[in-house]
C-alpha cells in the first residue's frame, strides 16, 4: 500500500494564493472540489518533494492514476475523490490531466520559451479550471476564458516562487529564451537579490500574463452560477494586483504575496464590482429585448 500522505507539504487550500471553494462557492459543490485539491495537493507534493528521486515520483503519481481508475485502493484522497466524481456522474479525465504535469515536474526542469510553458499550463492549470466549469453545468464554451485565467495563476505562482524553485528543485519555470534576450542564464534566479536584467524579464513576463488575464475577463459573467462568476472575479483581482506587484518588486528577495487584510479588502471590492457587472448586463439584456 502507499499511503501519499507520508509526502505532504502540510500546505492546504487555505494556503494558495486564489480562494479555493471559499464561502462564494454553492456548499453542494464545496466538497468535491475541495476533493480534487486534496488529490492535487497530494500529488503536487510528490512531484516537489525533495528527497524522492525522479523515478520514486512517476512511481508513485503512476499509482496515484491506478488508483483514481478503480485498479488500486491505495491512496485516501484519491479514493474520495474518484468516489465523489462517481456520485456526481463526472469523469476523472482532467484529475488525469493534472498528473501528466506532475509527471512533468518529476523529469522536465526548464522551459525554451512562452509556447513550451503554456504546454505546461495546459497540463498544470487548465484542467482545474475546466473541471470547476464542469462541477457547475457550464457550458464549455466558457473554457477558453478559463484557460487563459488558470494559464496566468500558473505564471504568477512559477515567477512569485522562482528562486525556490531554482534554489530547492532546480527546477526553472522562467523560459530559457526571457532569460536569454536580458543576456541572463537560469544560475540568475539562484542569487540573493534580482539584478535589474532578471527585474526587467520578470516584468516582461508579469505583463505577458496581464494580457492572459485579458483574455479571460468575461468569464465571470460568461458562467451562468451568479456565485461562480463572482468567485471568478475574486482571482481575477487579485491575480492582476499580483502581476502589479510582480513588475514592481523583486521576487528573489521581497515578499510578493498578499496579506490576509489585502486578501479581504479585495475578496469585498471584486464581489462588488462582479455583482454590479452582472446586473449592468441583466439589464441591458432585458432593454434589448423587445
């Protein structure tokens, strides 16, 4: 049997950068999709963790998948979550989807360029996305909005926790050829404080993904579940505080995350605004009709 708690960070839901099912989110969806963070966070934590060697971890993320198939029983939270996925009649092929990133992570430690690492975040972060769209009934034309907003969380988390990842892992998200065009090689995200050639990469990429946020601001009031879209519109505000503070500070020696009060003060302001959002556009549709 393995037991894939052994493994955990003890980091949880509460401890990510964007809400995860916060009180927004319909308690009847609640569990299962904190059910599928379990199981990412089980096997994120693999995939991370630092004294498992590369073959350990695609073992193991290997059995993670028997297990969410019905082959094996090994692992609790990919027990629940393939139970719960059964209850509700949905398929497990995005939890699926994730691991083929987190096979990634095991054996894959740089990136070329912006179109290798959104190959990644098609893996990495599309999938959550889409499954919360799925949990909710969407319609999966809402997906492609989807995929541009988890796409930038993706970037946004790799370049908040670049020199990490480089220093723990030597694992580098940032593409070779960003890095590259500023005359700077990955050894540039191991130093104790950014020099102004990464400052200015970082800044580069962190406007990069303002424009996928871009992408992505109609979804909120693309979803038809009123109490998704304003969730949407929580990790859409803070996502675009964050790549501001991304293009002005320095990841490699500066905190750049949000604090708790940061975190409320913008949860009230993003429901506000995506509430008047929603009914401006009632209301325009109701007008236009005859």
């Amino acid at each position: 049997m393995t037991n894939t708690t052994v493994f955990r960070s003890g980091k949880t839901h509460r401890d990510e950068n964007f809400p995860v099912a916060s009180w927004l989110i319909h308690p009847r969806h609640r569990a299962l999709i904190l059910a599928f963070y379990e199981f990412v966070r089980s096997a994120d934590d693999i995939a991370d963790h630092p004294s498992l060697s590369a073959q350990e971890k695609l073992n193991l993320l290997d059995r993670m998948e028997a297990d969410l198939l019905g082959v094996s029983d090994d692992s609790a939270q990919t027990v629940a979550l393939r139970r719960a996925l059964a209850e509700r009649g949905l398929s497990a092929h995005h939890a699926q989807d994730l691991l083929k990133a987190f096979r990634l992570d095991a054996s894959k430690r740089r990136y070329r360029n912006w179109d290798d690492l959104m190959g990644y975040c098609a893996y990495s972060a599309m999938p959550v996305g889409r499954f919360v769209l799925d949990v909710h009934g969407e319609s999966r034309d809402t997906w492609f909005a989807s995929d541009a907003i988890c796409a930038a969380l993706q970037i946004i988390n790799h370049l908040q926790d670049c020199a990490a990842d480089y220093r723990n892992l030597d694992r580098a998200y940032v593409p070779l050829d960003a890095l590259a065009a500023c005359g700077l090689g990955v050894e540039a995200l191991g130093a104790a404080k950014a020099s102004p050639e990464l400052r200015r990469c970082i800044a580069g990429l962190a406007k990069r993904t303002e424009a996928l946020l871009r992408e992505g601001d109609a979804l909120p009031v693309l979803v038809e579940d009123l109490r998704l879209g304003l969730e949407i519109s929580v990790i859409q505000t803070l996502a675009r505080h964050l790549t501001r503070m991304l293009a002005r500070r320095d990841p490699l020696s500066e905190r750049v995350h949000l604090g708790k009060l940061g975190v409320a003060g913008f949860t009230f302001f993003a429901v506000l605004k995506g509430a008047t959002r929603r009914v401006g556009l009632h209301r325009l549709a109701s007008a236009a009709q005859p």
